[in-house]
C-alpha cells in the first residue's frame, strides 16, 4: 500500500512540475510540437495515476484505505485539478500558436456562416434539482458542452459536475472525474429529470399558484410573463395548448383586478366570438405600460442626503455656517424668533440687501440653485413663508338675520387664485357644493384613464392640466387663448389645445370628443377641506358621479357649457332646505348647491372657506417679489463660490501647472485625481480597435461620411493638432488609446461632421480617463447674468472662437492620454 502512495504522490509532483517546466523553456523553444508532447506527456501521467488509484482500491481494505494519508489528504482530487489544470493551460497555449479560427461551427446545420464577430459570453445556469431549473438547465449545457466535439469527456464531467448544487451535485459527489465516467452520469440525470410527467405538473403547479395582482404596472407585467413562460415550457415539452385560449384566459382574468377586468370586458364586449389568448396578452401589455407610464409621473423623487458643511477657512478667522445673520445666535435665521418678529418690509430688505436665498435664507446661493424642495406654505410658490406678502385687511360686515346681532369679522385677501374668507358662525356649517364627477379620458393608446372633473355650465371653453396631458400623451395643438374670468380681467393664457375622447365611467358605450385649453393648474384641492354630510334619504339610492364629493381631491378637467348640454339626462332632484340638488347626467348624477354639515360646538371660527374664482390677475407684491428674486441674484457671479475639495485641488493643478510656450499658447496637465491614474494600466488599445473596425464598417456604407470623416483627421494632422505616434513608442504598454465616432448634424451651414472622442469607455480594468480627472467649477458665467449684463450697454458683440479648445495644448507627460488608433 505505501508504494502505491509514493508512486501517486510521485505523479502529482511531475504533473505539477510540467506547468513551472513550462513556463521556464526559452521561448525560442516553444511551438506546436513541443506542446503536443507536453501534454501527451501529461495524459500519459494521467493514465498511470488512474490505473494506480484502481489498484489501491482493490488491494488495500476500506478501513486501512480510509485512514491513510492518501485519502486524508485527498490525494487523488489534488492531482485531478492540478491535471485539469495544466492541460486547460497547455491547449490554450497551442491554439494561439497555431491561429485556429473556427469558420464552422460542429453539429449545426450546414451553410450557416460564423463570423468573428466577439459574442457576450453565455453561462450556464446551476442545477439543483428542481424539475423547474432541468428544462433550461439541459439545453444550454447540450448546446454549449456535450455536442461540443473540441471538448472531451473528461473535461464535459468535469463541467458537469461544477454546475451541479444541492441534491443532485451528492448525487454525482463520489463519481471519479474520468472520460468513461461522463455519459454514466449525464445519462442518469437525463433518466432521474427528463420526465415530462413531472416537468408537466411543476409548469401547472406554477401557473396555477400566481397570486392576485393589484393595480400596477409590475404584478401585470409578473402575471403575463409567468403565464406566458409556463405555457412555452408545456409547448416545449410535447404538451398541446393551442386549444387552451379560453381557460387561461378565464383563469388569469381571475387573478386581475376589478379595474383591469372592467376594461378587459369592455375590450371585448364589441364582439361574441370567443377571444384569443394573442388578444389577452396584447390588451395586458398595454395595460400595464400604460401603468407604467403613470407610475413614473406621480414616482416621488428619492430625497438626497444632505451634504456635510465644511468651515470656510481663512487667514484671520472660521466662519460657523450655522450662525443667525440677523441676531448672530447659534441657530438658523429661519428659526429666529427676532427675525420673525419684524413686519414683510424689514424681512425682504434684510434678505436682499444680505443676499440671502430667498427660499431657505441660506447664504452663498440664490433661489434659482436652492436645492430645498420646501416651498411657501400659504401660496406653494419657490419663496420662504417669511416672506409671503403681507395680507390686506378690510371690514366685512355680517348681519344675522334671527337674532339681529351684527358681527365684525376680518377679510383677507391672498395675492393668488383663490380667496380666503375669515367668518364666524353659529352651530350649523354652510358649504357651497360644486359639481364634481369622475371620467375616463381616452389616452394616446386608447386605455381609459379616470380623472376627477369639475362641471361649469358658466364657462364658455374646457380645460385640463398639463400633468394630466402628459399622463395621457396627448398631442398638443399650439395656439395662444387669453382667459378672462370675474371682472373681466385677464390673466392666464392657454398656450396649447388638446382634442381628448370622455368616456363614461357608467355607460362605456358613451363617449364624446371636447376640445381642451391646457393649463398648469385649475383650482385647489375640492371642496377645501372634508366634512360630515346629513344625507337624506333619496341620495344614498342615486347612482352618483362622484362618490366621495365630500372628500377633498384635485380637478384635472374643467368641463364648460359646450359638455354640459351633451351630458344633461332628465331627472333632477331637489331635497330639504340645506341640501344639495341631484342632476341626472350621462356620467352619472352630480350634486350641487348649498350643503350643511352638523358642527358640536356653540361658536366656531372657520378660516379654511374658499370661494373659488377661475381667472387670476397679476398682483403688485407678487411682480415686486420676482423682480427682487432675479435681481438678488446678481451677487453670485461677482462673489467667490464655495468649492467642493474636488474643485478646490483641480484650480490649484491649474494654477500651479499652467504655462506659456514660444508662441504665447497655454499648455496645462490634465486635473488627475492621483498621481498614478490606473486608466493607463487597462488595455484600451484593444478596445479602441475593435471599435475602430466597427467605425471603418459602417464608414464603407456610406462613401461620403468616409470623405468627410477623413478630411477632418487630416485637418488635424496639418493644423498641428494631433501628431503620429513616434516608432519606438507604438509598443508602450502605459498608455490611453480613445475611442472616436462621427456625429452627423445636417442643419449645420459649415462643418457637417464632428469627431467626438470617447474619454468614457473603460479599459480592462473598469477604469476610464474621465473616471481618472478631476472636474472643476463652473467657468462660464449664469445665462440670466449675462443678460443682467446685456441690457446696461448701447452695442453688443457677439463672435465665435473657432477651435477654441484645441488651441490650448496638453503637456507632452500627458499627452499619452490621448491616443487614438
């Protein structure tokens, strides 16, 4: 038993002597031959170490076997992948010498073309012994690797064994890794899981078990790509499902919800034929972009970290970024209490005069680069609460007609679209109803989509906002429409028209085409806050168009007289005094009128009443304000920014690099974030080229981009701008080669074709040049303070530098940065 072992060990050594003996041969030495007899050498190791593990076995005793270095030390699987190894090592080794392109590919049909075109590489999945994963699991690995002729058995087992988990990798654990061994084992697993019994129920089983899905994009699209997957696999297995339509259909309709179903009904309610499952999937694939398509818009944006503030440091002192500009005490001078003591004239002026942001008061920015999302709380415009316009007071006189006693109450006027109205009042809350409905407006893909409408047979024209054009991809007519309103002013203008499809939410067979003036808002949240409705008894057996007209919610369309004619059904009820009146329309029954809501307290002051206008009109302090905004602005180009600690190292690179050659020209060192970037240790020239190859295609389809192309190369080389790559540099390895491609722009009068060079693309280390540079300031000035600018001169020049860029050149350290191919 001892000599077998040292004759094993003794063969592991040499084997894995064969790879260091290798890797130590001259060069010179190395070609095809020599590797051949490498590796028949190593076969030949191979062969003797097997035959000597079969006769251990056979002559030694399991117990003896068991507890003997061999095995404890696991001898034979060491040699196995040091064997695995130095072969895989060796082959590869020699089909780069002899250059072997494969033209065809084995086991494929005939005629088909391979081209050298370099593929995504395609992995194996693991199996684990799921009847789910075999289906998949054996096509790819008899695709890739057992109709594979330039691999042999021995390495196929030991692919196989390697995408092998769980169960069935025990299964095949004490299966040696031999040539005999592998059609065993691939045979065994064919016959434990290529059972098409099985693989049936697993698919149904699937199938069966999906969930119910709500209304979102996401479980829709789940649902149909299971369903979908599920059926393929039963095709794929032998199982007709062609004639199965109407139940998979009826099964997942069942699993929708109920307004994804009302539409699928809908659908096909035109028709009595029996509808195919082509059909089905189309309608729930535009179901569910659509949904999609919503989800994006009312997607909240995720709130960014809050960035660390460091100190300015100066020559003389630290400045705390956190001290009150107004009263100098450790908090913030929006949580001054001094501050917000002094009347809107005290406030503006002090924050102009400071130039502080009139959105947070923070300092070194204005509003325009304020990052808070935080707006006015009384008028949801970009200006602190601070500093909203002081209200108007006027006296109101309200007689109460039992009791004779006159009340005087305070009216306040906000400079916006709706008019708040301070009142005091008895027990009994009175609200003014508008009529308000829901409908389904007809999207660009003709999914209904319900929005919330106000109905006002006082308006002459119909409106909808422009969140709900884009939800619905509407296409928008330009046109300019001045929107007059109470007193005749006139203020708003409607830039654009939209001709949208109504469709009853109750009567799908109803539908109407309007045309609808844009606008970015309608009105506030209807009614302006909720309350309790006494309900007589009449109401609550009406089929209402709006169910919840209790409940605050946003108008998205404005309907005018032009639809209240076409919907107006007959029916019209009136109830007890304080109750509203019902109408009977095509889109249900609306209320409107005067409603009361039962309060529990003797006398209440209610702030909160809205009368709502629709028309706006321009306000003095509102004007005043803006022209304020843009002017506080001016400050930010004539004072130094803060800068980031990358902006910071980038300006001292510049400063300290920058010079002068003969000419008077700058050369300046690229901004490098170290002083060794890594993009030049990734092969970029490999990538480069490859690219190139791709360019010079398509450039011998198109002959004229070809010209052009070229010319601007040349143009390159003559002005100086780029030079050939000296002989005894084309071999340096330390080096950036960048990628280029042609951008074509028709509309332009001079040059037609530009070269864009690609810093971007990463080499292959994952590191590109633009990963490796440092990115400055902002050089150029805001465009709103060169019109600051503009206006305070007579006579205004205006030039263009032509190759402004290129006239500044890169240090010759760098410019090995820069190469193309």
């Amino acid at each position: 038993m001892e000599n077998f072992i040292k004759i094993q060990i003794d063969i592991l050594s040499r084997i894995k002597k064969t790879l260091i003996n290798y890797n130590k041969s001259p060069k010179e030495r190395i070609n095809a031959t020599y590797i051949e007899i490498r590796i028949q050498n190593l076969d030949a190791q191979w062969t003797q170490f097997l035959e000597t593990h079969a006769r251990l076995i056979d002559k030694c005793g399991e117990k003896e076997l068991f507890d003997s270095n061999y095995f404890k030390n696991n001898i034979y699987d060491e040699t196995e992948n040091a064997y695995i190894e130095t072969k895989t090592v060796l082959r590869d080794e020699l089909a780069k010498l002899q250059s072997v392109h494969i033209t065809e590919k084995p086991n494929f049909e005939k005629g088909v073309e391979c081209t050298n075109v370099k593929l995504p590489k395609i992995s194996i999945p693991t199996f684990s012994g799921k009847y789910a994963e075999w289906t998949t699991f054996r096509d790819l690995f008899i695709t890739l690797i057992h109709k594979n002729a330039s691999i042999e058995n021995i390495q196929k087992m030991h692919y196989l064994k390697a995408h092998l988990i769980g169960e069935v990798e025990q299964l095949l654990r004490h299966i040696p890794v031999t040539a005999a061994n592998y059609l065993e084992s691939w045979n065994l697993l064919n016959k434990l899981y290529d059972n098409k019994k099985y693989l049936t129920n697993c698919l149904l089983k699937r199938f069966m078990s999906q969930p119910n899905v709500s209304v979102s994009s996401r479980s829709i699209k789940e649902l149909l790509d299971t369903t979908v997957e599920c059926l393929n696999g039963l095709k794929n297995i032998g199982v007709v499902v062609e004639s199965w339509d109407v139940i998979v259909i009826y099964i997942v309709s069942a699993k929708l919800d109920n307004e994804t179903r009302k539409l699928w009904e809908s659908t096909i309610s035109a028709s009595d034929d029996l509808p195919k499952f082509d059909e089905f999937s189309k309608f729930l694939e535009n179901r569910f972009r659509s949904l999609e398509f919503l989800d994006t818009k009312v997607r909240t944006k995720p709130v960014s970290k809050q960035s660390v503030l460091h100190a300015l440091k100066t020559n003389t002192s630290s400045i705390s970024l956190n001290n009150c500009q107004y009263c100098q005490g450790s908090h913030k001078i929006a949580h001054c209490k001094q501050f917000a003591r002094q009347d809107y004239d005290s406030r503006q002026s002090f924050v102009q005069n400071n130039n502080l942001c009139f959105n947070c008061l923070g300092n070194n920015h204005s509003v325009y680069f304020c990052r808070q999302n935080s707006k006015c709380h009384v008028c949801k415009r970009k200006h602190h609460s601070l500093l909203h316009p002081n209200r108007k007071p006027s006296k109101v006189t309200i007689g109460n007609a039992e009791s004779g006693v006159v009340n005087t109450v305070t009216e306040t006027v906000q400079p916006n679209e709706s008019t708040s109205i301070t009142s005091c009042f008895s027990n009994i809350q009175s609200h003014v109803l508008l009529a308000t409905a829901f409908v389904k407006v007809l999207s660009k893909i003709e999914v209904g989509i319900t929005f919330r409408y106000l109905l006002d047979q006082g308006s002459q024209a119909s409106f909808i906002t422009e969140n709900a054009v884009q939800t619905l991809g509407l296409k928008k007519i330009p046109t300019k429409v001045v929107i007059s309103g109470v007193g005749g002013q006139e203020g708003l203008v409607s830039k654009h028209i939209v001709v949208a499809n109504l469709q009853s939410i109750h009567d799908p067979h109803f539908l109407i085409k309007v045309k609808l003036h844009v606008l970015d808002k309608l009105t506030a949240f209807m009614p302006s806050k909720k309350f309790a409705v006494q309900l007589w008894s009449k109401l609550s057996e009406l089929r209402l168009a709006d169910p919840k007209f209790y409940i605050p919610n946003k108008v998205d369309l404005l309907l005018g007289a032009e639809v209240y004619g076409q919907i107006l059904e007959d029916g019209l009820i009136k109830g007890p005094p304080g109750s509203p009146v019902a109408q009977n329309t095509k889109f249900g029954w609306i209320l409107s009128g005067q409603i009361h809501s039962s309060s529990h307290t003797g006398l209440e002051c209610n702030s909160n009443n809205r009368i709502v206008s629709m028309h706006s009109y321009v306000d003095e302090n509102e004007v005043l304000r803006r022209f304020w905004e843009i002017e506080s602005d001016d400050f930010s180009y004539k004072k130094s920014k803060i800068l980031t600690p990358e902006q910071q190292k980038c300006e001292e690179i510049f400063s300290h690099t920058t010079s002068r050659d003969d000419s008077g020209r700058y050369v300046v060192n690229l901004p490098f974030r170290d002083e060794d970037p890594r993009c030049k240790y990734g092969n970029s020239r490999k990538i480069a080229t490859r690219r190139l190859q791709l360019l010079e295609k398509r450039l011998e389809k198109n002959t004229e981009l070809k010209i052009q192309y070229s010319a601007v190369l040349q143009e390159y080389l003559d002005l100086g701008h780029m030079e050939l790559v000296p002989e005894k540099e084309k071999e340096d390895v330390h080096v950036v080669y960048l990628p280029h491609h042609a951008v074509v722009k028709e509309d332009r009068t001079t040059s037609k074709i530009r070269i864009v060079f690609d810093a971007s693309c990463k080499g292959s280390n994952g590191v590109s040049l633009n990963n490796d540079l440092l990115v400055g300031p902002v050089l150029q000035p805001d465009l709103r303070h060169i019109v600051l600018r503009w206006r305070q001169h007579p006579i205004i020049l205006v030039a263009d530098l032509v190759k402004m860029y290129r006239q500044i050149k890169v240090t010759k350290e760098h410019c090995n940065f820069q190469r193309i191919v």
